[in-house]
C-alpha cells in the first residue's frame, strides 16, 4: 500500500504553521498553506529528506545559484494513502543547499525511504532544516503563487494540507524526539491472516461494502470500536461477510474505554440527528445486518457515533 510516511528519521520541529514568526502569514492569508521546519534532530547538516511514498518525481528546483531561497518541489507519481485522503501530493522544500540541489535534476525520480537531499540553511535560515510544506494533488502553474499577505505558498491542484493531515508515522523510521504539538497518526499494519481476532478503531472510520474505497460507505463507526476481523484484504479488514474497513486504523492495543457492536435488523433503519430527532440523509438509513456502535442507550434509542442515533428495537 502506497502510504505517505513522514520523510525524516529524527522529527524535531522547530516551528510549525501556528507560530508566531513568518510562518503565521502562510495561513492568515488567502490562498494559504501550512509549513514547518524541521532540523532533523540536531543543529547543523545531519539530515536527509527520505522519499517519503513508492515513488517521487523532481518538478521544479529554484534558487540555485542566486541570493533567494532555493525551493525543491517533488510530485508522487501514483495517488498515496494519507491520514485524511487517497490522491497525489506534492511537496515544496526549502532552504537546501546549491550543492545539494545542483546533484537532483527535473524529472529524476525517487523510490520510497530513499535519501533525495540533506537538509541547510540557504537564504535567510539561522540554522540548518528542512523549510516543509505539503499540497494535495498534482504541481500546478509555478508551484507556488503569492497569498494577500505577499507570502508565497504551494499551488496544487488540491490545495495545501496540514502535515499531520498528509505524513503517517512510521515508527520503524521515523523517531519522535519533538513534534511541536502536531498529532501525527501512527502508520499501522496489521499482520495478515484468517484468524477472527479483536481489533480496536484508532479513528471515526468508514464501513463500506467492499475492500477499497470505490465501495460506497454505509455506516461509521467511532474512534475505540472494538469490532471483530474476519481477515485482511490488502489491508481492508473484513469484518461481516459484506463489511470492510481499513486496515490502517485498527490496532490491537485495548483502549481504557471501548464500545462493542451490534448488528441491526430492520430492512431500511433511518438514522436520527438525536433521539426521535431529525432523519439524516448521509450514511442512512442503514441497510440490514448493519454492523452499528453502542455508544450510549437513552429512552429506548441508541448512540452509534457522533449526532447518529437509530431506535434500539431493531439492533441486536
């Protein structure tokens, strides 16, 4: 699975799209993006921007030989996995040294985990990092353009993403010594095999009728569902003879509170806003066999997730 990991084997971010000092005006102004800075653990040159997905393509490389900031833009090849969307990303960089940049050329491709360029401190930086932002989907125009603030940001043709919104955890890689209060979402695969075995939600996660996300989702479950894996599908897990949900977010570690599972019964069962509240149209009404959380019991209705009630005489 083509999963975005997060490109640098010691995270030490020094300043992150809140601060504030120049990042502020990256998203205060319109059109906005989310940069951070990483010194890779340590002052000084001591770190390298890894190929973060199976594969990455240089796109543009600015600055070299000039008195600006020099700017690496990298582009996946395929669509990767990230925590909140499957797409192509692209990735600007700045501050990397003309000896390092003068080694990469436009179109040289990369493949996953495989070191593109050590990080410095080209332009204006007091120390030696990684200047990182992240945009969905594809290159677009220069690769940048400015915000109302005179600021220039990443242009993609989905729009910039926060870092923990974009970079899994590869905890086989990468190392945590600071993380700024970013929370970043550990990558995690499950091993695969046929035994049923407990699992545990990490996040408000999709049901869906089939092992890809081309399947239409039918219900959520909640963040600490405990559910029962039939078996792994390339990473969807199985867990009725018609339910899947991905893989990546389930873990075996037991939650100190967890909520079990039932099934509903009725043909069409609608979905209420709160108990004998309004009906919702998403994800509802929920077909038969339903697999549905009990977060809560009130007056003879059930909690299934967030603001999603169902009536509790036809869940068993």
């Amino acid at each position: 699975m083509n999963y975005l990991i997060y490109p640098i084997k010691v995270m030490n971010i020094t300043q992150t799209y809140e601060n504030d000092f120049s990042h502020s005006r990256h998203t205060v102004g319109t059109p906005k993006d989310y940069p951070i800075d990483d010194n890779c653990g340590a002052s000084g040159a001591n770190g390298y921007f890894y190929c973060p997905c199976d594969s990455m393509v240089v796109k543009k490389i600015y600055g070299v030989g000039t008195s600006s900031t020099n700017v690496l833009w990298l582009e996946s090849t395929t669509p990767v996995i990230t925590p909140t969307f499957t797409d192509y990303v692209t990735i600007m960089i700045g501050h990397i040294e003309d000896a390092e940049l003068k080694k990469l050329k436009i179109g040289q491709t990369f493949t996953r985990k495989e070191p593109i360029a050590i990080e410095g401190k080209d332009g204006y930086a007091t120390g030696e990092h990684f200047h990182i932002v992240v945009g969905r989907g594809k290159f677009q125009g220069t690769g940048w353009v400015k915000n109302t603030n005179d600021i220039w940001v990443i242009n993609t043709t989905g729009g910039a993403v926060k870092p923990e919104d974009a970079f899994f955890i590869d905890n086989t890689f990468t190392t945590i010594k600071y993380s700024a209060g970013l929370n970043f979402l550990d990558l995690y695969i499950p091993t695969i095999d046929d035994n049923q075995e407990y699992y545990y939600t990490t996040a408000s996660l999709n049901v869906r009728l089939g092992p890809s996300t081309n399947y239409n989702a039918i219900n959520s479950l909640p963040k600490d569902t405990r559910i029962t894996v039939q078996k792994f599908i390339n990473n969807w897990a199985r867990i009725t003879d018609k339910e899947y949900v991905a893989g990546n977010y389930l873990t075996k570690a037991t939650p100190n509170k967890y909520y079990e599972v039932k099934s509903t019964t009725a043909d069409s069962l609608n979905v209420r806003s709160k108990p004998a509240g309004t009906i919702l149209k998403v994800k509802a009404p929920l077909p038969k066999g339903t697999t549905v959380a009990i977060m809560e019991e009130k007056n003879g209705w059930i909690k299934i997730n967030k603001d999603r009630w169902v009536y509790a005489e036809f869940v068993k």
